[in-house]
C-alpha cells in the first residue's frame, strides 16, 4: 500500500473518530510495507474519476443515481433535507450538461423531461433557458450553462449532515453524484446546529453563480410582496392568494397572537433553529390560511361540535393517545410496548369515523391500522408533529421517534434513568421536551441523541410537559402537586405555580401565551397568569381525576377531560376574576350514562350524534358537560379549525 493511499485512509478513519484504528493501520503497514504490491499514487478525486469513466456513458446511470438520491433526500429528517435539498439543483443541472457533453442527447432530453418540474420553483427562468442546451458547443456559448461549468456552487452543511450524504452515495453506488460534488462543488462544513443553545445560526453563504436575471430564489419572492390586503375568505383563495397578500397577512399576525396561532406562525424564538426554505414557510401559512378560512366561531353562545373516538377492546391495556391536528392520523399505546396507527381519510372526522376505532371492524378497523414494534416496555405518552410526518413516543425504556411514512423507528433517545411519562414537539418540530419519573424534564433536538437542557427542582415525578408558543419556555407539571415554567436558554425556573392539593397530571396554554391551564388529581382546573404568576381562576366540576386539557383557537373556550367519563366545556373569557366555587355532584360524572350512547357527542341538536344535547350547567363558568357511556376520556384536542376532537378507551 502507497505512502499517499495509507495516508488518505487514516486520515478518513481520524476524520469519523477511529482514532485507534487509525494509528493500528500505520503500525501494520510499517511492517509490511515490503511485502504490499505497489499499486501507484492517486488521490482521491482520481479514484473518483476513475471510478465513474465506466459508467459515465451509461445513461441510465445518471437518471437512476438522482432519482435515488432525490428520493432519500425527501425522506429524510427535516433538519437534514432542509440542508440536503441546495445540492439537488445544482446536481440537476451538472447531471444534464454532463450527458450533452457526453453526447448523450436522447437520455439527456429524457432526464430533462423527468426533473426540471421539481426546480421551477425559484429556478423557473434558468431552467427553460437550459432546456435550450442540445449540443455540446451550446454549453460554451449559453451564458448559464457556461457559469456552472466554469465556476464551482457553494453549499454550507453541517459535519453530520454532509458525512450522512457522502454515506449514502457511496453505499448505493451513485459514483456519478460523487464525482460532480467533487468537480462542481464547495462545500464548507459548519456549526449550525445547536452544540450549544447559545450559538446563533449561521448565515447561509452566497451562491457562487449568480443568476441570469439578476434574483434568486428568496429575491424573486421579495420582488413580488409590497401591497397590502385582507385575509382570504374562503379555502379556494387562500390557496391562490399572492405573496404580497400573504407576506401582509403575515406582517400582522406578528402584532395579533390569535391570528399568529391561527396561521402557525409563533413570536420569534431565541433558539437556534435549523435553515428553512422561503417556500417551505409559506406553504405552512398557507395551510394555517386554509385552517383559518373553516374555522368555526366558537363562543360561550355557539359551542363547537364535538368528535368521540371509543376504543374497543382496549380498557386497561392502553395508556395513551395523539391525534393529528386535521385528524387524520390516531395513534394509541398500549402496556405491551405496542404502538397502534390509524390512518383516517379527511372525511373520517365524521360520525362514520367516530363511531369505533381499534374494534377491528368496520371504516376504520385493523386495515387501516399499522404496529410500530420497538419499545420494550409500555408506552405512556406521545405527540405528533405539526406536518403529520413524525411520532414522538415515550415508553418505559426510551424516547422513540417514527416517520408515519415508513412505520419505522427512526432514532430512540435514551438520557433518563426511568421511566418517561410524557414527550411534547416544540414549535418548529425540531426540539421536544419529556418529563419522567427520575424527577426531572428534559430538552432535545431531533438530530442528537444526548439531552441539551436537564430541568431539575421537583420533588416528584414530572407527569407533564408542555411546550410555551414562543418556543422559549417550557411548562412542566408534577407529583409534587407544582407546576413550573422553565426557561429554556437559562435552563432555570421564571414561575412556581402551587395552590394545587393533588398530583398535576396535564397543563395547556391559551394561544396568545398569557394564560396557562393545569388540573390533576385535585379534580379542579387552575388557571394562571404567567404574566404576574397568580391563579386568576379555579374550576371545579369533574368528579374525578382531570386527564386532559385544550384551549379552543381563539382561547375563549376550554375544553376537559377526565376519569369521571365525561367531556367538558368551561367558559375562559368570564368578567368575573374570582375563583368559581364548588359545584353540586353531577349525576352523570362518574355514573355509567343510563341510556346515552358512546361515540359522538354535539353541542347542536339534531347534529350526527343523533340529537344528543349537553347536560345543563348549574354555574355559567360550566358552559355544558357531555356524558360518554363508559368511558374515561384521557385525550380533548381542538383542531385548528375549532372542532373538539376526544378518544377514551371503553370500559365494558
């Protein structure tokens, strides 16, 4: 073995920490350099020339290696597409100049045909101008496809990213990708992602190559904003409203908090978040846009309806439960370390789609239902992200994360010394928190399997946890019968919430951020303001223990669910600041519900459930209480179209 070759491995090996094996390489080819054929120098981008002459007149090759290559970009985290996703252009672009020069029209052309559509956005002008390449004297003379033959593109990426990239295309044979990042590209590896909290993102560093018509992809955007106007009345305009409209849409919602929850767009967080593309934004607010056109009005005078998923076959064993915001994905798990999937049509919100879930019969039985294996002890808590895509879940022995798209386990994050009892996505999907049994929450990102913040003062378990709008705090509530919010840069406690005369086991905050709600085993509702961190109301009505908690979209209403079987609707937004006092025994709270039907339940007469009425409320803070046959209702969710979704597990 060459000076050169023994000195290029070891250097790789030190490069992906193989320190020692690196230095036992040196020892073993010192002893037996005599007896090594001699094989000639190269370096390493002549053994990636070399490697790919064989196969850079395969047209085939070209189109299979990206098609490859794009499609594993797509399915990876968001954090690394996001960063992945700046080299798929300009490889689109090498890749077809590459067979033109080859002269390889026909596959060229065919290749052209089969991607260009991906690049319009925001590369729409190059990419007809470069359809026009035919031949191969035409790339000296086009001015694009002469400025990207000639001059290299720049990408910056993280270490961990780049080296996954490189990973993959030498695993899967793409030598033709790889000798075009190394011909073609410049990429500087940088810190972007947090090793520590307190380290800014980067600035994204210019393209080399400047285009033609003098903008880029963000520049052509800001090119088109400058008017203002009004939120889109309905589904069909706010999918076709102009980014002047949508950029002014957005400028006010960062004064308005409601509208701000509304469109998915939260205060400016003082975490270190990963790259996003323009485009990427402004299709979360469009669909925050779309979310805003259906909502319903919800108030005190015009309560919301009411969605019940029952659980068959299931009591005892299922701890958990997370459903998606559009309600199309339902996840539950279960004490023998199962987690189950279901998958519900758009229409599935509906009285057809409420009647039963887990039966294994009927609209949604075991058909649409997926196993995720991989805990090895129960599951008891979960959360799924803002795009559907991921599933948070915290079981006995670790954190899993899963893609819904694979129905695999991604990555298990094991920090805790026991159990985990609850995980929550942060806003962005990109940090979580969990809060066990050892005391103590926890701060994660996605990309890194060791905890960034540890937050410890409890005296008991942490039963809950949940994430501030902001992003910057995070609320966590205990056995210790306290809540606490912590701030996440500091990683110390702003608030200390007690008054409490049982274990909390759920809190929720108001969209706005300035109200937080938190009830538990003292079977009463707490609310507080964080701005002065004083109970400004108690609610007290449930029979039984408290499970669950949610504001409605505009945070006048919120909802409950508790051990006691029922569904509750209590009014936020009273002039009254007293603390509402107790509430006579409610016949239907821990009862079985005599003649009334499990399933879906509406504040409406005549709605799917049959017409099925709340129950009167004896004080005005209580605006209805919804009965459920026999079932314990562990989960209240609003959507962001104000309809309240519930799922319990039937106890027969």
């Amino acid at each position: 073995m060459s000076d050169t070759k023994d000195r290029i491995v070891a250097q790789y090996l030190r490069s992906r920490g193989y320190t020692a094996a690196a230095e036992t390489l040196k020892l073993a080819n010192a002893n037996h350099i005599a007896n090594e054929a001699h094989v000639g120098e190269f370096s390493v981008e002549d053994y990636i020339l070399f490697y790919n002459e064989n196969e850079a007149q395969n047209a085939q090759a070209y189109e299979q290696s990206y098609a490859l290559f794009r499609k594993w970009v797509d399915d990876s985290l968001e954090v690394y597409r996001l960063q992945m996703r700046k080299v798929l252009y300009p490889l689109f672009v090498h890749g077809y100049l590459d067979m033109i020069e080859r002269g390889l029209r026909s596959p060229a052309h065919h290749f052209f045909e089969v991607f260009h559509a991906a690049h319009l956005e925001g590369h729409q002008a190059e990419v007809l101008q470069l359809g026009g390449v035919l031949e191969p004297h035409h790339i000296k003379e086009h001015n694009i496809a002469k400025a990207f033959r000639t001059n290299k593109y720049r990408v910056s990426m993280s270490r961990f990213c780049f080296e996954l990239m490189l990973a993959f295309l030498q695993d899967n044979g793409c030598g033709l990708l790889l000798r075009l990042l190394n011909q073609y590209f410049i990429i500087r590896i940088v810190v972007s992602l947090p090793a520590s909290l307190q380290q800014a993102p980067p600035a994204d560093d210019p393209e080399i190559i400047p285009p033609v018509d003098g903008t880029t992809a963000d520049g052509a955007a800001d090119a088109r904003s400058g008017a203002d106007g009004k939120l889109a009345a309905s589904a069909a305009e706010a999918a076709e409203m102009p980014t002047s409209l949508l950029r002014a849409t957005l400028k006010k919602a960062e004064t308005d908090p409601v509208l701000a929850a509304a469109v998915g767009i939260t205060a400016p967080s003082q975490l270190p978040m990963p790259e996003t593309r323009t485009m990427v934004l402004v299709e979360k607010a469009l669909k925050g846009l779309r979310d805003l056109a259906y909502r319903m009005d919800v108030s005190p005078t015009n309560l919301p309806s009411i969605c019940f998923y029952t659980m068959h076959n299931t009591a005892g064993r299922c701890h958990c439960h997370a459903v998606t915001h559009d309600a199309t994905l339902v996840a539950s798990g279960f004490a023998d370390s199962l987690i189950q999937l279901w998958s519900l049509p758009e229409e599935g919100t509906g009285a057809a789609a409420a009647a039963s879930v887990g039966s294994g019969s009927g609209a949604h039985g075991e058909s649409d239902m997926v196993r995720l294996v991989g805990h090895a002890g129960p599951v008891y808590g979960m959360d799924f992200s803002s795009n559907n895509r991921f599933l948070l879940s915290a079981g006995e022995d670790a954190v899993r994360l899963w893609s819904t798209d694979t129905h695999t386990n991604v990555v298990a994050y094991k920090g805790h010394n026991y159990p985990v009892w609850d995980v929550a996505f942060g806003p962005g999907d990109y940090y979580f928190a969990t809060a066990s049994h050892d005391r103590t929450a926890r701060l994660w990102s996605c990309d890194q399997i060791y905890p960034l913040r540890l937050f410890a003062g409890h005296l008991a378990d942490v039963e809950t946890v949940r994430f501030h709008p902001n992003g910057n705090y995070v609320l966590t509530g205990s056995a210790d019968q306290t809540c606490r919010l912590w701030d996440i840069q500091k990683g110390c406690s702003m608030r200390l919430l007690t008054r409490h005369a049982g274990a909390v086991t759920t809190v929720a905050f108001s969209p706005d951020g300035r109200t937080v709600a938190a009830a538990g085993e003292d079977r009463a509702i707490h609310l507080w303001d964080l701005g002065t961190g004083k109970r400004i109301k108690r609610f007290e009505g449930h029979v039984g223990s408290v499970y669950s908690l949610s504001f409605s979209g505009n945070g006048a209403l919120l909802a409950s669910g508790g051990a006691d079987e029922t569904v509750r609707l209590w009014n936020v937004k009273t002039s009254e600041t007293r603390e509402v006092g107790q509430m006579p025994m409610d016949p239907y709270g821990g009862g079985h519900g005599g003649g009334h039907g499990g399933g879906l339940f509406s504040s409406r007469p005549g709605s799917a459930s049959g017409g099925m009425t709340a129950m009167p409320a004896a004080d005005p803070a209580l605006l209805a209480t919804y009965p459920t046959k026999r079932t314990p209702v562990p989960l209240v969710q609003f959507t962001r179209r104000n309809l309240l979704l519930a799922i319990g597990s039937y106890r027969p």
